[in-house]
C-alpha cells in the first residue's frame, strides 16, 4: 500500500472502522480541528467531520456499527455516522471530556469533570436514544493529573480511564465500582494510550522510557504468554480497588512509546515509539 500523504491537514490519533476496505478515522494537526475519514486503497478522503472548534484529543470507534464518538479540548463529546458529515448529537461539559463506544456499539460512556458543584463522574448513555440524558452515573475518585483516554474492554465489563500520570482507573461498567488503580509507569506529561488484551483479562502500555508493561485487569487473570525476551514478573492478583503492578516488561523501544494496540482476531500486539514493533504470543 505505501505511504499515504496527509501533509496538508496533519494526522495524529487513527482508527481503523469495521469496514472492510482499509478505511480510518485520524484527527487533525493543520488548518481546522475537523475529522477526517481517509481511504487508504485510493488514498484520498471520503468525508470531513466539521463541528469541534478545539483539538480532538480521543476518538473511540465500534467495530460492529457505524457510529464513533470524538472528544475535544473544546469540552464537547460529539456522537457521529461514518456515513453523513453531520453529527448526530453534542454533550457539553464545563471541562475537558472523553467518550467511548461499548464494543457492541449500544452503549457509550462520557467521562466528565467537576461540573459546578457536582464532582466527577462516568455518564452512560444509550446511543439510540441518548437526548434522553445518561440512563446511569458513577462518580469518579480523585486522582492527579489529565485525563488521557477511556475506553471500554473487549468483552464490555470494564472501563479504563488513563491519567497523564501514568495511573488507570479501572471501573466496572455496569455498577461504577473501582475495580483497580494500575500504575503503567511513573513519569507524567506524555499522551500514552493504553489498550486491553483481546481476552480483557490484562491492560498494556508503554512509557516514556520506552518499555512496555502489561499489568492485570481482573483478579482471575493469569499472566498471556508474551515474547520469549519479556522478562515476567509473576502473577499479580488485583485487590479490589487497589494498586496493581505488572506481571510483565517488554524491551524493546528506546523512545517514548505512545501507542499499544492488540489484533482483534489473532495474538498480535503492535507498540511504536519512533518504530514500529510487531509482537507474538510466546509458544507455551
């Protein structure tokens, strides 16, 4: 396929839709704050998505429906079609924002800021009919630095909201309990994404210093297998609304590494600092 240009808007967060011929979503650097739906096969645009007047920090896809969710400094969630420019719905907050789809596509969650009086919370919406209002809340515990991303695990049980300061709220979808509070790594100020495994079972991350780290999401997991060259450290059971840390680092990269990813379908992890680095299980 080759390199794709996009000089003239900038391309910073991607997702690829669940459409088959090699279509993804990316935020803008250059000229407007719109997002862009970009074909790679005939490497030209199908759509813009005008709306946001601040930066889109995070956008969360499904890979089951159409819809995506886009969250911008400008303290909107904005409710899209990949099929129309226009988006289907705005949630306004007082501060900074983030959204995401449910793997089924049902379901997205908002996480706000303190709002006036009220303090900080998870909102759930139905996508279908979410000028409802949020059909739940779960307030948020206080914790140091940014919000950096929410997402939701493969199997739709846990949410993950990641803080610049290297730290991840684990809360249960369905009843807002905090589950656990994992510490990726220690330095702050870097826009880090974490993903899950495709079994949900584990959250990894890189770091400013470059490792990656894979730490438990569930009390009943046991350490994948990872890279022959991982050094494992030992299975660590989550208490419930406690620290957690990692049962396996994974060398490699000597940059920042901004970004983990997980095949859906096979057992394939990507990381990319300055490099792109492609991973496989372990044999067991």
């Amino acid at each position: 396929m080759g390199m794709v240009p996009v000089r003239q808007f900038g391309a910073n967060k991607m997702k690829f839709i669940h459409s088959t011929n090699h279509t993804v979503l990316h935020t803008s650097t250059k000229c407007d704050d719109a997002v862009r739906l970009l074909s790679l096969n005939e490497q030209k645009y199908v759509r813009y998505f005008h709306g946001h007047t601040g930066k889109v920090a995070h956008l969360s896809v499904t890979h089951t429906q159409d819809l995506f969710l886009s969250s911008g400094e400008d303290a909107t969630v904005r409710l899209w079609d990949i099929r129309v420019p226009d988006c289907l719905g705005v949630l306004r907050a007082k501060q900074r924002c983030l959204g995401a789809m449910d793997p089924g596509g049902l379901v997205f969650a908002m996480a706000a800021a303190e709002q006036g009086l009220l303090p900080p919370a998870v909102l759930m919406y139905d996508a279908r009919q979410f000028e409802k209002g949020p059909f739940e809340s779960f307030p948020l515990p206080m914790v140091p630095g940014d919000w950096t991303g929410l997402r939701f695990s493969p199997n739709g049980k846990l949410l993950a909201l990641s803080h610049a300061a290297g730290r991840c709220t684990l809360l249960d979808s369905f009843t807002g309990a905090v589950v656990a509070t994992p510490l990726i790594y220690t330095s702050s100020g870097d826009d880090i994404e974490m993903a899950f495994t495709p079994c949900s079972g584990f959250l990894a991350a890189g770091s400013p210093e470059g490792p990656v780290r894979l730490v438990p999401a569930a009390a009943s997991a046991t350490p994948p297998p990872v890279a022959a060259n991982a050094p494992l450290l030992g299975p660590a059971p989550v208490p419930a609304g406690g620290e957690v840390e990692a049962v396996a680092v994974l060398p490699g990269h000597h940059d920042t590494t901004a970004c983990v990813l997980f095949n859906p379908q096979f057992s394939m992890m990507a990381s990319a600092c300055r490099v792109l680095s492609l991973w496989l299980p372990r044999e067991l």
